[in-house]
C-alpha cells in the first residue's frame, strides 16, 4: 500500500511543479500547512466518510490516521481537486498515474465532493494532459463522484463527452475511462490560453 501510494505521490508532484514553473509569478503564495491539507482533502467527503477517513499527502505521508476504508487526499496543484477513494479506486489512480495499465476487479468509489479546484479540472480525452489545450476537452467538474468499473462494456450508453445535465465518462476509449457523476453545480472552466 506505502508504495503504490509512493507512485501516485511522484507522479502527482511531477505534474504540480511542471504546473508551478508554467505558473510563474502567478503562483498562489506557499504551501499548505497540514492542518491545512487534512482539511482540504477532507473536504471531498461526505459526513460519515469525513470521520473516518485516513489522509496522506503525495509524499505518501499519513497526516491523519483514520479507522475507516476511505483514504483522502488534498488537491494536486493545477490537476483535478482533493479526493477521497476507497481501496479498489486507490490502486487504480496509482496505476492511471503511473502511466500503467488500469484495471480493477471490482466497483471503485472516490468523492470529490469540493470539486475541482479552480485551478485544476482534467482533459476528458487524455489522461496525460496538464493543462487546457485546445481540443483537448478540459473540464472543471464541480462536486462530483467517480466510478470504476471492472469492465468497460458496462459504461455503454453514457455519455463520453462532459455534459452538463447528468453523468459521463471521462478518459472514454481508454484503460482509464470511468463514470463521472456531477452532484452540483459546474465550476467556472479555465481557458485553454490559461496558465
Ligand atoms: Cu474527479
């Protein structure tokens, strides 16, 4: 478990400092501090999760142990939003980090129930992007939940572009593709000038 987490931590500081340079001057001031962070991450819970859960950092560090299944996790600079996932969605994300094939054998759950940050969001079309291009489907989700499911047959149907009126599925057409389900309201998108 240390290590998988260890993967998903390089990978994630990887992108939040290529994301720090391409920022400049505009970079927010200093780190958070780790009341700071637990209270970010666990912003991505639900009540009952919140109470429970344990939060690491991307160094791979426990900031706070928790007794329950869900681990949390503040925000990636310039990526995605805190989160919150449960052991299957866990192993998957190290494997989607890693640039390693992502499978699961089970029903992964992770809340991002703060949404994205505004400085963050995900390309729907590739997994691998950092930031908004043109093309590349960007999307700054607001509070939402995400699935994995063990096979992809089952995410037929769904949309595969980010529409504003129910769920979708993000990453379509690859090892990565899982449903994204919006439980508010969509955030301001970022454009894809922006850095
Ligand atoms: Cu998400």
């Amino acid at each position: 478990m240390t290590r998988m987490i260890t993967a998903v931590a390089l990978a994630l500081l990887a992108s939040a400092s290529a994301q720090s340079q391409q920022r400049g001057s505009d970079a927010p001031s200093g780190p958070l501090n780790v009341d700071e962070q637990i209270e970010q991450a666990l912003g991505a819970a639900p009540p009952q999760v919140r109470q429970t859960a344990s939060v690491r950092d991307f160094t791979g560090k426990t900031l706070r142990e928790g007794t329950g299944t869900y681990t949390c996790f503040p925000a990636p600079e310039g990526l995605a939003g805190p989160m919150c996932m449960d052991a299957p969605f866990l192993a998957w994300m190290d494997a989607s980090m890693s640039g390693k094939p992502a499978t699961t054998s089970q029903i992964g759950i992770s809340y991002m129930l703060a949404g994205d940050s505004l400085t963050g969001g995900a390309s729907n079309i590739d997994p691998a992007a950092l930031k908004p291009e043109p093309g590349n489907s960007w999307v700054v989700e607001g509070p939402h939940v995400m699935i994995i499911v063990p096979d992809d047959a089952l995410l037929a149907g769904l949309p595969t572009t980010p529409v504003k009126d129910g769920p979708y599925v993000m990453w379509p057409g690859t090892p990565y593709a899982h449903i994204m389900i919006p439980v508010a309201e969509r955030l301001p998108q970022r454009p894809a000038s922006a850095r």
